[in-house]
C-alpha cells in the first residue's frame, strides 16, 4: 500500500519494482515536469512564440533553458479493463535532485529563476523533499565513467593492475603511475605509508560521517578478516552506484517498455528528460535528437482543460487502483506533476474516444494502439480541431493542437 504517491530517496528503492510492474502493465502513460526556472533570458511568451518552427523552438529551449532543473516527475499509468471498461491508474511524483554520492561522482550546477520558485512556492511545492530527500540521478556518460572508476579501485584492491589516483574534481578518469614512481608514491600518500610500514594485519578505510566529515578508520585485523571487509567495502561502493543511478532507471524502464507516453506543451519535458538522464543534447535539432528514446505522442491544449471535458467530448470512466492515492478534478492540485500528468492522460483518453464517433458504427472506446491514433505518432503532423460550445451564454473556442515528434527504438543502458 502506498501512502501517497510521492516518493524521495528513502522510499525510492524499495518501490521501483511497483513502478517497474506499473508501466510494464499500462496501455500508455502520461508524464509532466516540475522545474526549477523556464528562462534565463526571453520572456516565456517570446520563448514559445506560436509561429515558431520546430527548429526555432528547440533551439531557443536549448539556450535558454537547460541550464534550470527538472526536479519533480510526474508519472501516471493508464491500463484499461476490458470487463468494467474503464481505465485503471496508478500515479507517482518523483522530487529528484542530483546529490552527489561521493567525491568523484558529478557536482551539478543549476540556476533559478525567482518567478517559477516564488509560484511553485504559491502552489504548496514541497522544497525540502527536493533538495533534502531528492532522488538522484546519472546520465548514460555519468554511469560508465563511475563503473570504470569503480573497476579500477576494484581491481587494485585485488592486487592487479597499477595503484592510481582521482582528483574529485578531474573528468578524464582515473591516471596509471608509471613503475618506477610506484614505491615512491605508495610512502609519501598517507594510506599508502601506513601500508608500506604495517603490510600485514591492517584495515585501511575512508569513511565520513553524516555531516559529511571524512575520517580514516584503520583495524587490527588477520588475512581472512581483511579480504571479508574489502568484499563488503566492494558491494557497499557497488550499491551506492546503483543507488546513484537513481531516477534514470524510470526513465530507462520507460524507454524499454515502447508504450505511447503523453503530455501538455510537452518540448521541455521531453528535452530536459533527455539532458538529464541521457545524454547534452545535440546543437541542431534534428530528428536524431529523439533517436534512442522514448515513443512521444506530444499535444498541447490551449484553454483551460476544463473545456476539454465538455460537449463534444465526453469524461472518461477511470479508477484508481488499490493501495493508490486518487485524484479529483473537483480539487485541483495543478503544478503538482502527478496531477498534471493524471488530467493530461484524460484529456488524451477523451480526445482518442471522440475519434470513435467518427466511425460506422461509432465506437465509444478507442485504444492507444488504435490506428486511428497512429497519423499522430512519429511525424509531424499537426490536427487541429476547433469546437464552439455554448456555455452560460458565452461561446467557448476550443483548439486542440496534436503535435507529433519523431523518434525510434529505446536506447540502450550502461551494464
């Protein structure tokens, strides 16, 4: 049973497996951000100009806006039930944070913006589970850097291969000492002389303490007890790597998985995710960009998405599965980006069901596969339906925009 359906690093671990079985089951799924800021330069109206192109758009996201930080994801899944045809959801907020796990893991920097903190503030956004119990993160280049690290260490605490040294702040990896410098290096380095003065019998360990105090802890120990500490010190760094990879393992789950993922104004979401969990983006936007991620169906919808519910589309049926938080579109919980994610699915459900009534006979549920969906999945085109409604004497416009964008097979993920 899950108690709310945000989760930090405490939780995290323990309920991957319960979003790994959520996405695997969904028919589709439904993603929103929560950032740190929108723009370091342009207003967000010149920003996301409507007459854009594809290519302007992008562009100007990249510039201006990669340097913030996504850090709450909002999941949710949607899985229809044949037998009570409706829709089963399960949603998740993720507050994520890249801390880093030790001195040689990567120190990210982000900016700002005082407008987006002072509103997400206003909305009751929850800042200490971010930057207290976030959940952190590696990229595909991150992940193999450390594992190689890792390796080495290991293999030196084996006795093959020659001793080197990291400096915490150093990108290229670890650096070989040349033979001939090897004894000298081993007596002037603090662990290394204690080694070299005491070579049997000691432990030798770096540790640090919760206020991030480093101290050296050496033991009195025999051979045997000395090999067993080395294992345990090698599965302690091995899971902590793990742990490291964090929230990139949803992202990876997501992209194996092949379902249709959605979303509103959905160009940053799906840039940020990228930049954050995979790989810098590129510095032209082409249809490589999206090479190696996830299947996006991107739509956006102007006007309040109460209108989306109205007269000619109809409320989807959908239930909340047991042992998880549900939400009501009576109690608006906007900017949170499970919600977000959760209304956005809906409005995706209603439009899909709406595309039924064009059929003979007209079908009141039309699935995420359907090939009626298919001319709006990875190509370009744009569908625009524009609807009046009367409502209270007033006539509402709505225009839904249907944008697609290109992408192909799930990337792979560092071993």
């Amino acid at each position: 049973m899950l108690a709310d359906c945000c989760f930090c690093v405490t939780d995290f671990k323990d309920s991957l497996n319960t979003v790994y079985s959520a996405i695997e089951e969904a028919d589709f799924l439904a993603i929103d951000g929560e950032f740190s800021g929108i723009s370091d330069g342009p207003n967000v109206s010149a920003l996301t100009n409507g007459l854009d192109t594809p290519e302007e758009r992008y562009m100007k996201l990249k510039k201006h806006s990669m340097d913030f930080l996504l850090f709450q994801f909002g999941l949710c899944t949607f899985t229809y039930d044949q037998a009570e045809s409706n829709y089963v959801i399960k949603t998740f907020n993720f507050y994520i944070f890249p801390k880093p796990f030790n001195r040689t893991s990567p120190d990210t920097k982000f900016i700002c913006q005082s407008s987006s903190i002072d509103f997400l503030a206003s909305q009751g956004f929850d800042f200490n589970k971010v930057f207290r119990h976030g959940i952190p993160y590696l990229n595909q280049e991150e992940e193999v850097q450390l594992r190689e690290q890792y390796e080495e260490r290991r293999s030196q605490s084996n006795g093959s291969g020659n001793p080197s040294y990291i400096s915490p702040n150093s990108n290229k990896g670890p650096g070989s000492i040349p033979e001939e410098h090897r004894e000298y290096i081993g007596r002037v380095d603090n662990v290394g002389l204690i080694s070299y003065r005491f070579p049997k019998g000691l432990h030798v360990e770096t540790l640090e303490t919760e206020k991030k105090e480093r101290y050296i802890q050496i033991s009195k120990v025999d051979d045997e007890e000395r090999k067993r500490r080395e294992r345990q010190k090698q599965e302690r760094e091995q899971g902590e790597l793990n742990d490291a990879v964090g929230f990139s393992r949803v992202i990876h789950a997501i992209s194996k998985s092949g379902k249709l993922v959605v979303g509103h104004n959905m160009l940053l979401d799906v840039m940020h995710t990228i930049h954050q969990f995979y790989c810098v983006l590129p510095e032209v936007q082409t249809r490589t960009i999206y090479m190696n991620t996830m299947v996006y169906f991107l739509f956006h919808l102007y006007l309040n998405r109460i209108f989306i519910l109205t007269f000619p589309f109809k409320s989807p049926k959908v239930v909340t599965a047991e042992g998880f938080p549900s939400y009501d579109t009576a109690q608006e919980q906007l900017h949170e980006a499970g919600y977000d994610a959760y209304i956005t699915g809906l409005c995706f459900i209603s439009m899909a069901n709406y595309l039924g009534t064009f059929l003979t006979p007209p079908r009141a549920h039309i699935p995420s596969q359907s090939k009626l969906i298919q001319p709006f999945v990875n190509n370009s085109l744009m569908c625009y339906y524009i609807l009046y409604n009367t409502i209270s004497y007033s006539t509402v416009v709505l225009v839904v925009q249907c944008v697609t964008i290109y992408c192909t097979t799930p990337y792979p993920t560092a071993q």
